[in-house]
C-alpha cells in the first residue's frame, strides 16, 4: 500500500513538470512588434500629442496612389527594427483636401518625408522616398538622438 502511495505521489509531483515542458515552446515565442502606421485625417493627430512620446516620421502625398508614397511606406515597413529602436511613429497623410492638423502644420507640396524631432522640431524635409538606412543615419544624427546614445550607454 506504500508502494502504491509513495508511485501516486511521485507521479502527482512529476506531471507539473511535464505540463511546463509541454508548454515551454507556446511560451517561447515571442511577440514581434510593429512600427506604428497613424492616418493623420483618420485620426485628426496633431505633432503636439506626439511631443516627447515619439518621433514621428510624416510622410504626404497628394493622392495614396503616388508611387513616391507607396513606396516609403514599403521602405519603412520593409525594415521596421531599427526605426522601433528610436521610437519612430509614421503619420501618413495623402488627401490634402481633408486638411489635417499636421498637414496644416507643416504645409507639404506633392509628396513629402518630414522627420520631426521629439520636441516637435521639423529635422529634415525630403522630396524623394528615403530607405530606413538614411533615415536611421539622419536620426542618429540628431543632436537631441546623439544625446539619448550617451545616456543609454
């Protein structure tokens, strides 16, 4: 009857184990982030609520049918690791008719990539789409990104 006892307790005391092992690879994976995309006329954002939170990358277009457009936005998301690394958010805004708060803030003509600064300071402005490498260069330069490597390291 001991016997029998000590086999039920032993087996009761293993089978935990068991279950977790079984269920270590469910665990194991991992949930892989995604760059936020923001419809600024959606939306109705405004670079205020952005300030201090994120650095925006706005990218306009006149229509979401210019090419130039479609393919920032297949650029960006082609490669989104690095750009999550600097807290990157891309506002896109393509009907100028619905004149959004960012449109009105920053006033693009045809298609335009604008990198704002996290204290809402437009760092640069370009006519032609740009891949996450130029883009990550250009924020790595920034005097206010070169101050948050110091600080991080």
């Amino acid at each position: 009857m001991r016997a029998v006892l000590f086999l039920l307790l032993a087996l009761t005391l293993a089978l935990p184990g068991v279950a977790q092992q079984a269920d270590a690879p469910v665990e194991a994976e991992v949930a892989v982030p995604v760059l936020q995309v923001i419809d600024a006329v959606e939306s109705g954002i405004t670079l205020d609520e952005l300030m201090w939170v994120a650095r925006p990358i706005v990218v306009f277009a006149d229509t979401d049918r210019d090419p130039r457009f479609q393919d920032q936005i297949d650029l960006l998301l082609e490669r989104p690791g690095p750009l999550l690394e600097r807290d990157v958010v891309v506002v896109i805004d393509s009907d100028p008719d619905a004149e959004s708060p960012i449109r009105q803030a920053l006033r693009p003509r045809g298609f335009s990539m604008v990198i704002i600064q996290r204290d809402g300071r437009v760092a640069l402005r370009k006519p032609n789409p740009w891949d996450v490498r130029e883009i990550m260069r250009a924020i790595d330069n920034l005097p206010m990104r070169i101050e948050e490597m110091g600080l991080s390291q």
